[in-house]
C-alpha cells in the first residue's frame, strides 16, 4: 500500500545509476517502477557508505568553474520571472564545479502563498511531507531546527540508495533560503549539496483582489559515480527533484487552495 502511492519514474533514467557496472548500452534504461531497480545493497562497496562530503584539495579549486544557472532559465519559468531570480540565483544557486562534479537548477510554480510553500521546505526534521521515495526519517530528540543538526533518512528500495544521513547547513526563514549536505549513508550520491529557496510572485492576470503564487528554486552540485556520465547523474537527479518539487506544490495547494491562503473546504 506503501508504495502504490509513489509516482513511476520516467523510463528515460538511466540504469546505471543504480548498480555499479557502467552501462553495456546508450538505450539501457531503468524500468518505470523504482520498485522494479535493480539495486542491490549488498554489492555497494563499503567506501560508498562512508561520509559523503569531503573538501576539495587545493590544487582541485585551479580546475574548478563556477556554473551558469544565471544564464539559463530552468524549465517552467516565464523570461520576466526568471529575471526578478537571477540575483537569488547568483547569490544561493551557484556553484564551483570541478571535474567529475556535475549541477543543475530547477524550478516549480506553486499556486500558494510563499510563506505556505516554506513551512513545508523548512522542515529539515519531516522531508517526507512533500518528498517521494522516503520510507522514514528519523532525528535526535530533543530537535532543534538550528544550522549543524543531521538527520539519518532511509530509501525505499528501488532507487540506487538505503540511507543517507544529511546535515542542515543553513536555515533563514526571513529570506526563505536553506541548504543541506549529504555527509554519509549507503548511496552513490557523493558530495551531494542542495539548496532550496521560495519567492513570491503577484499574478498579473489575476482579478483585482490579486493573488500571490510562488516560485520554488532548487539546485544542486553531486559528485558522478564511478562508471556513470555527467549526462546520467545529472538526468537521474534532476528526476527525482521534480517528482519532489512536484509533490511539494500538490501538497501546499492542496492545504492552501488556489493561491488565495485559503484551505478547501471539505
């Protein structure tokens, strides 16, 4: 009953990303169903269980390039939208990538007030609320959201993780900006760093009372597996932060109505 509830991963995903072999064919890919992935614990090696985050050495930041995501528009944005973001873009969602690293940035309209969306997104203790393919979470009590403090996640089977253990790097609920790291757990995502930020937006087709909506950014920068491309990961990620981009605005609309604050009736 669990898993009937996740949504199908688009046959696009590449496979492997899940198991360890490089890929035999350019059309291989995963079936739809991520419990159908033919992931499998016991063949990850233990380097990969171990912390994820590390900090490059000096000679690493020479071939280092910081990304672009303020040139390039995610996907769902208007060209008038996108440019009111590009100083948060520039400011939260850019990255030094080096060689083997690869990042992206993506973008999904919620019909919510901000301040809605964002009690979701701060959650740092219940990620499960709006994101998919998470069985449980769990953190140390007494919890107190502050920067620093870790959660320990684990992974419904079919996806080319079990665990992840996840650090808070920072939380400003003024500015609506937070940011997390994956530093250990049984996965292939290493180095994993996220950050998350929501805007607000005045709907100018709306009626005369207007409408605020939100806009939700959410980049990253990850480490490729061994055996994977740029092209593969970046693809496989930038999956599984839809689905939960997704699932966030579906959840925040549906407590909130259509923008407008208000809950539906029931």
């Amino acid at each position: 009953m669990f898993r009937e509830e996740f949504p199908r991963i688009p046959p696009h995903v590449p496979q492997n990303l899940v198991s360890k072999a490089p890929i035999a064919s350019p059309t291989h890919t995963l079936s739809p169903s991520p419990s159908s992935l033919a992931f499998s614990l016991p063949a990850m090696e233990k380097a990969e269980s171990s912390a994820s985050t590390s900090e490059p050495d000096s000679d690493d930041n020479h071939h280092r390039h910081p990304t672009n995501h303020h040139l390039n528009p995610p996907s769902g944005l208007t060209p008038l939208e996108f440019a009111s973001l590009v100083p948060s873009v520039a400011e939260h969602h850019s990255y030094l990538v080096g060689p083997g690293q690869c990042s992206s940035l993506l973008a999904q309209r919620v019909h919510a007030p901000p301040d809605a969306v964002w009690s979701f997104v701060r959650r740092f203790d219940k990620p499960q609320t709006y994101k998919h393919f998470i069985k449980s979470c769990a953190v140390k009590e007494p919890f107190h959201m502050a920067v620093g403090v870790t959660r320990d996640v684990n992974v419904i089977s079919g996806l080319p993780a079990a665990t992840s253990t996840e650090r808070l790097d920072f939380l400003d609920d003024v500015r609506r900006v937070t940011g997390f790291s994956i530093i250990g757990g049984e996965h292939r995502l290493r180095n994993y760093r996220s950050v998350t930020t929501v805007h607000s937006f005045d709907d100018d087709n709306a009626s005369a009372d207007g409408k605020i909506y939100t806009v939700v950014l959410e980049s990253y920068v990850v480490d490729v597996p061994d055996g994977n491309t740029e092209e593969d990961t970046r693809l496989f990620a930038d999956t599984v932060v839809k689905l939960n981009l997704q699932k966030l605005a579906s959840v925040t609309e549906g407590t909130n109505g259509d923008g407008d604050g208000k809950p539906h009736s029931r």
